[in-house]
C-alpha cells in the first residue's frame, strides 16, 4: 500500500480510514480535524516517537518514559493531558495514547509527521486497505495509567 496516498488523502480531508487485516477498519484523524460532536472521546492518540507525548501530555519522569519506551507489547496509556492540548479525545482529564513501533504503522505516522487519533469506524466504507494488522488490536495489549511522576496501575493486562 502506498503511504504517500494514506498521507495525502490525511493532509486533504482531515482523516481516512483504512481497512487493517484483521478487517477492521481504523479511522484516523488529523488533531485540528477532530471534532466534539462527531467523533469519538475514546480516541487514541497514536505516536511513532517518544517526543510526541510531549504534545498532549503532561512531562513525564524518566521512570514513565522508560515504561513507554521499553514495552515489548502492544500498549494504550492513559495519563492526564497537557493543559496546551485544546482539541482532541479528552476523558476527565485524561488522554490515551499509544506509540506504535510495528514497521507499516510507524511508517504511516513518520510520513504524516503529526500525532493521529485512532477511532474506530462504525461505518463499513474505507479508503484503503492493508494486510497489516494493526498492533492495538492482538489480544495480548494492555492499558495502563501512567502519572507524570511514575505513578503505574494496570488497567487491563
């Protein structure tokens, strides 16, 4: 599949949505392109590098950014947002984010350059399609909070 297309279409309409091999189809979205009334406040906000937290949470401890940085699973993080961050899924004070290492995704989120939001699609139509699957989905992912000062707790394993 050609990421510069996935790209493109990204910079052009805001989001796109692409059918992974599980064959479920992702939606993702531009931050300036989210939007409270339509889009979901359960988004994730996806990175392909550790420097992008920074955007929309707050600093984090050496202690949470090595959690981020070593996990050898698929991991979503929840964490309280940075008081900057004016438009996107925010939960009661939280954000929910995951960086993703696995090679075509890191690879879409490098072209873009900018952190995504990752909803889920209730509508079957889609832009394109891959026999990736996405990491996010393998049951073996887990969910964890992590505070700026290091503070853990599991909230799925």
């Amino acid at each position: 599949m050609d990421i510069r297309a996935i790209v493109n279409k990204i910079k052009e309409k805001g989001r796109v949505k692409i059918k992974e091999g599980h064959g479920t189809i992702l939606e993702l979205i531009s931050m300036e392109d989210w939007n409270p009334e339509t889009d979901d406040f359960e988004g994730i906000f996806l990175f392909y590098d550790l420097f992008q937290i920074r955007t929309v949470a707050k600093p984090f401890s050496d202690v949470s950014l090595d959690i981020v940085e070593f996990a050898t699973k698929p991991t979503i993080y929840h964490t309280p947002v940075n008081n900057t961050l004016k438009n996107g899924p925010i939960e009661h004070g939280n954000v929910r984010f995951a960086v993703l290492k696995k090679e075509f995704w890191n690879k879409l989120l490098f072209a873009y350059a900018h952190p995504l939001i990752l909803q889920y699609s209730k509508i079957q139509e889609f832009d394109f399609q891959t026999d990736d699957y996405f990491p996010l989905l393998s049951a073996g992912t887990k969910e964890l909070f992590l505070s700026p000062e290091g503070d853990i707790k599991i909230h799925r394993s």
